[in-house]
C-alpha cells in the first residue's frame, strides 16, 4: 500500500501552479504529511472517506492535511 500511496501523492506534486491555484503538495513537507495521514488511514480501515473539492488553507496550505 505504501506504493499506491506514493505514486497518489507523486501525481499530485505534479500539478503545476496557475495564477488561480497553489498546489500546496510541491512543498515536501505538506507532501509527507499527507503521506503519514493517508498511511495511518489505510492502518485503521475506517469506514468513512471523506473527499472534499476544495479544501481549506490553514488545513491543506499549512499542513498538508485537508481536513482534521
């Protein structure tokens, strides 16, 4: 699961910046702690996903979590 997991996070670091949007995931630390939450996740099978379309700043800028 660890691939799956890298190769999700590798796609989005690929997203390149417009005039409009930052992608927060080209910042290393944002990008491995989205990979801490998502691998504790896969440990603790919960039985809810929640996938958000835009996610706030101070969550997703600043930590690289979504949503906590």
């Amino acid at each position: 699961m660890h691939c799956a997991i890298k190769k999700f996070i590798n796609n989005l670091k690929d997203v390149e910046n417009t005039y409009d949007m930052e992608n927060p995931y080209q910042n290393q630390i944002q990008a491995n702690n989205l990979f801490i939450y998502l691998h504790y996740m896969v440990e603790a099978s919960p039985d809810t996903l929640f996938v958000g379309e835009a996610p706030g700043y101070k969550g997703c800028a600043l930590m690289g979590v979504p949503f906590y």
